[in-house]
C-alpha cells in the first residue's frame, strides 16, 4: 500500500510538472506567503471605473436602505459587466485544468 501511494505521489509530482500550472498568482518577493495578480486594464480611466464600481456595488450590498448612491456621488449605476470582467481575470483557469488532472488521479485509488 505504501509503494502504491509513493508511485501515486510521484504520478502526481509529474503532472505537475509537465503542465504550466499555477501561473495566476505570483509570488511576491518581498513577504513570504504573499502573492500578487494580474489585473489588465487599458487605462488609468478603465482602472478607476473599475474601482468605482467595485465600491459603488459594496456601498449598495451594505447598505439595504440605500437605492442608490444619490447621496454619495452624482453617477450611482453600478456597471455590472465591469464587476463580471474582474471576476473572469481573476479565475486560475490554468489550476482548474491541474484539478481536474489531480482528480483523475485521485479517483484510481
């Protein structure tokens, strides 16, 4: 049982290697148990709609009361598709792919 879980180990150790995983996050230089994300905007503009949206959206989420932002700012819709964007860059596609593989694995136990 022991040389079939060390052969597991190393299968999996393999596939890890083999395959360009875990590339979303980067590892930060600086602090240990720190990584960073990449975030691709085309502009500081773009860059600060997002932001805008991401607080206007908590602001609301917050505040059950509020049916907008009317008292905060003079613009209060919030652009949902700008929301989902930062949600789909965020993803680790890459990992989902390792899962899978590791899944596979797991189940020939």
């Amino acid at each position: 049982m022991e040389t079939q879980n060390k052969e597991r180990a190393e299968e999996l150790l393999e596939l890890i290697n083999k395959g360009r995983y875990f590339t979303k996050l980067k590892p930060e230089l600086k602090e240990a148990n720190s990584f960073t994300i990449p975030l691709k905007v085309s502009s500081y503009n773009e860059l600060n709609l997002m932001v805008s949206d991401l607080l206007k959206a908590s602001i609301i989420l917050l505040n059950p009361d509020a049916n907008g932002l009317s008292s905060f700012t003079k613009d209060n819709n919030v652009n949902v598709m700008t929301l989902l964007e930062i949600a789909l860059q965020l993803l680790p596609e890459d990992e989902m792919e390792l899962l899978d593989e590791v899944y596979k694995v797991g189940v020939e136990f």
